[in-house]
C-alpha cells in the first residue's frame, strides 16, 4: 500500500482541485454579485484576489508557469521529475478552467505523460 499511496492521494487531489477551480470560476469570476461589488472602490479581499487572478489570467501566468515546469518535469530524470510533473498540475488544471485553455492543454498533457511514464 505504501508504493501506491502517491497514485492514490493524486487520484484523490485531482477531481477536487478540478472542482476548486470551477468554483473559482463560478463562484468569484463570473458572479455578478462580485461585479456590482468589485464596482466600487473599496478594500474588499475578493475583489483584489480577483483583480490579481483577472490579471494573470490577462495575462497568462498560470498557463505559461505550468507550461514550464510540464517541460523542465520532462528533462528532469527519476522520482524529482514526476513529482515536478505532479506540481505542474496544480497551476495546469485552474489554468485549463480560467480561460487559458490553448496553452494549459499542453502543459496538462506533457505533465499526465511524465506522470504515467
């Protein structure tokens, strides 16, 4: 059990921080309450997290952030590149689901490649 456990706890963390992500989505950017609030100079903590994520989802940090270490995880030899290719699904999936599609895909394939190989 103790040599399956990281698959285990991955196979565990994914469909939650999948489910995280939407709710980022949903629940602070597009929510129109958060529009009507965030309207109004004010110093709310919501409505500065979602101007710094609607800035880096400008201006495609998340994206490229994994994207490099999706590359640098397949260069990267033993156990340390497929815990690299681990970390890089986590910007990777809220990447693919805040708009940044095109480049997330690739990093969340190359680092599910390095994960299965």
């Amino acid at each position: 059990m103790a040599r399956n456990w990281p698959v285990v706890a991955l196979l565990l963390f994914l469909p939650l921080w999948l489910a995280a992500s939407y709710g980022v989505r949903y629940g602070l950017m597009e929510d129109a309450q958060w529009v009507g609030l965030c309207s109004v100079p004010g110093d709310i903590w919501q409505c500065q997290a979602r101007s710094l994520l609607g800035l880096g989802i400008h201006f495609q940090v998340i994206a490229w952030g994994a994207l490099g270490m999706a590359l640098a995880c397949q260069l990267i030899p033993g156990r340390g590149g497929w815990w690299l290719a681990l970390l890089a699904l986590v910007p990777g999936i809220p990447a693919l689901v805040l708009y940044t599609a095109s480049i997330a895909v690739f990093a969340l394939v190359l680092a599910g490649l390095r994960l299965v190989r």
